[in-house]
C-alpha cells in the first residue's frame, strides 16, 4: 500500500467518524487560530508604533538641557556649531520653545499650542505648507512677529483664509503667514492640525526665556542613531562634566525597545495558545488510541494477509498526522476570519486604525507544528497498532 491510498484510507476513517474527529481537533483548532491572531495583533500594534513614531521623526534626537546655573551653559550658537562639525552623523537642528501664554482670535480663547522653532523645523518633521510660506531664517534672525498654524485652526476660525490675518499669543498680535497641509485624516482639536509655529527667538523674546534648552536634531541614518546619541552626549559631557545636566532621546532607541516589549508579550501569549496544541495532542493520542482498539480485528486480518508492522504504523502516524493537519487548515481559516473580526473591533475600542495582520511565517509554523502534533501523539497508538499479535487480533471480539 502506497503513501496515496494509506491517505486516501485515512481521509475515509476520518470521515466516518466526522464528530468525533472534530471534538478530538478542536484543541488543535483553538490552538492555531489563538496563535494566528495573537500574532497578527502584534504584528499591527509594532506597524502602528512604527507609523506613530515615524510622525515624530525616527530620524531624530531630542535634547534636553537642564544645565549646572550660570558657570556652564550650551547656548544655541554652540548647538548649531555642534551640528555643523558632525556632518557625518548629524544633519538638521532646529531649537524648540513651547510657549504657556494665551492665545486668541478675536474674543475666541483657543486650546492651541505655540512653539517657537527654526526655519529647519518643517523640514526635520516633513510638514508641508498648503498655503502662503514657512519660517524663514530672516524671520529666526530678525525675531518677526509671524506664524504659521494648522489647518484646524484655518478652517475653524478664519474659514480657510488665515493668510494675511493676525492672531494674538499674550499680549502679542502675530501675522500669520503660512497654513499647513492636513496631517490627521480627521482634523481635531489638540492634534497637529490645531498647532501654532513661530520663530523661536520670537517665542524666546515673548515669554521671557533667557536660555533656550530643547532641541531636534535629525541624524542622516537611522542605523547610526546610537552613534549620533554617543556624539551629543559626549559634546555635552565636556561642557557640564555631569552626565544628570541633560538627557538625549533617540526615537530609534525607544521605538526599539517598545517593540522588544511587544514581542516578549506576543511570545508569552503565543505560548500560552500553544497549551491548546498540546491538549490537543493529547486529545489525538487518545482518538487513536480507541481506533486501534475498535480496529483490533481490522488490523489482524491484514497482518494475516501479510501486511508489514511499517505499513500498519505508517497508516496510523498518516491517519493521526491528516487528523492534526485538518485542524491546523480550520484553525488557519478561522485565524484569518476573527483577525479581520478583531481589527474592526480593536478600531472601533480604541478609535485608531490598529490592523490584526497575521503573518505568513506564523500560518506556515502553525501548520507545521499541527501537523508534527499529530503525528508525534499519533505514533505511540501507531506502534500499538503495529505490534499486535495477529491471532490474538483475530480473536478479538
């Protein structure tokens, strides 16, 4: 009996006791389908940090300043000056100043946020100008009373024609010159869109700051982040000698290791899906187990016209292994349905667009280890089966 008609049998047996194969699979079933989309929820939450990260710039560092008073300060010349001698590693800087003050049009109070950046800024974020222009280095130089602000802002409250008119940030009026492009698919107050940009030595000059103390600085490569963190750190260091004055953030570097915590809990989870599998290993063990021994004289009457204990055993691993095999496909096709289930759900819970993407290395594996399942529980009934006294299993009732 070759391979095809030992598969073609088993396919039979299978099917004449279709219940209770699938009682005895549905441990591998639940088991597959669990993994698939405890995978495929990982998947989608590191591509949504990836997509959440690269908005703020990957590419980027973010330093802060607390300084040791008057003795040893970094001013923003030597910050730039910093920049300029580590081209290799280091490209764009734009300094940053958020602003507290209030802020107005007409006798509107908004819940905006001002800051002050550099011509560079929009540049070092990938923003894009829908109208009038950006900051220009005159205007950094010249300390102007200019801004530019989000589309929210436009469209809520000068009905898209913001160019030209003023707004006010404390006792200030401020030009607008420029309005940004949509970023958000949904325009909302306190995201992006609702976001005022103006020079930062404006900014600095209207709310009294003397010394500037955050920046953004983008690296030409993101494989040479810890490079360019290392290069801050150390042109810092020999200013402050005290490595508590300041703190540089890569993006990179927490992006890296939110997405290391990612997957120690997806593993954990996987894991812990996997116990199924071996239940219903155990489940197949015990099927076959009682096959073997309601096909006891079956199985005498074949030895008896010389069939091989290999070709006994080899039919039982088969019929265990298409078992398993015939889950892992049920579970495959029931991973896919509830992850695209569960990416609606998982949206609609956390109003983001978070996609269940199972991966095809997880539905190969899954599959594999269904299979494997089946024929390592599969073969101790296998064995039974194949070592059977032939007399004693024609006489058996």
């Amino acid at each position: 009996m070759n391979f095809f008609e030992t598969f073609r049998l088993a396919l039979q047996n299978i099917w004449a006791s279709k219940m209770r194969t699938f009682l005895t699979m549905l441990g591998i079933v639940i088991g597959i389908t669990a993994v698939i989309v405890i995978v495929g929820l990982g998947n989608g939450m590191q591509k949504y940090m990836e997509d959440s990260f690269a908005s703020m710039g990957t590419n980027s560092l973010t330093v802060s300043i607390r300084g040791r008073g008057t003795s040893r300060s970094v001013s923003v010349d030597d910050m730039y000056e910093m920049v300029e001698q580590n081209k290799t590693v280091l490209d764009k800087i734009s300094p940053t100043v958020t602003m507290q003050s209030q802020i107005k049009v007409g006798t509107e109070t908004l819940s905006s946020t001002a800051t002050g950046v550099s011509e560079d800024y929009f540049k070092i974020k990938d923003y894009e100008i829908a109208e009038g222009r950006g900051i220009q280095y005159i205007d950094v130089a010249e300390r102007k009373k200019i801004c530019v602000v989000g589309q929210y802002i436009n469209q809520t409250y000068y009905a898209g024609r913001a160019v030209g008119d003023t707004i006010k940030i404390g006792a200030d009026k401020l030009t607008i010159v420029g309005v940004m492009a949509q970023e958000a698919d949904e325009m909302e107050e306190g995201g992006t869109d609702d976001s005022i940009f103006l020079p930062y030595s404006t900014a600095a000059r209207l709310s009294g700051m003397g010394t500037i103390s955050t920046f953004t600085i983008t690296i030409y490569n993101e494989e040479q982040a810890s490079i360019a963190k290392k290069v801050v750190e150390d042109t810092l260091y020999k200013t402050f000698r005290n490595s508590d004055s300041y703190t540089v953030i890569s993006m990179v570097e927490i992006l890296d290791i939110m997405n290391s915590m990612i997957d120690v809990m997806i593993t954990i989870l996987a894991i812990i899906a996997g116990i199924s599998l071996l239940v219903g290993g155990i489940g197949i063990m015990n099927i076959m187990l009682v096959s073997v021994t309601e096909r006891t004289r079956e199985i005498g009457i074949r030895k008896a016209l010389g069939a091989k204990e290999g070709v006994i055993l080899r039919q039982f691993v088969i019929e265990a292994g298409t078992t398993a095999a015939i889950g892992g496909i049920i579970g495959i096709l029931l991973g896919y349905f509830l992850s695209r289930v569960a990416t609606v759900i998982v949206t609609a819970l956390l109003e983001t667009e978070l996609t269940v993407v199972p991966s095809a290395g997880s539905v190969l594996l899954a599959f594999g280890v269904s299979a494997a399942v089946g024929v390592i529980f599969g073969y101790l009934p296998a064995r039974k089966a194949a070592l059977l006294n032939p007399i004693d299993a024609l006489r058996y009732d």
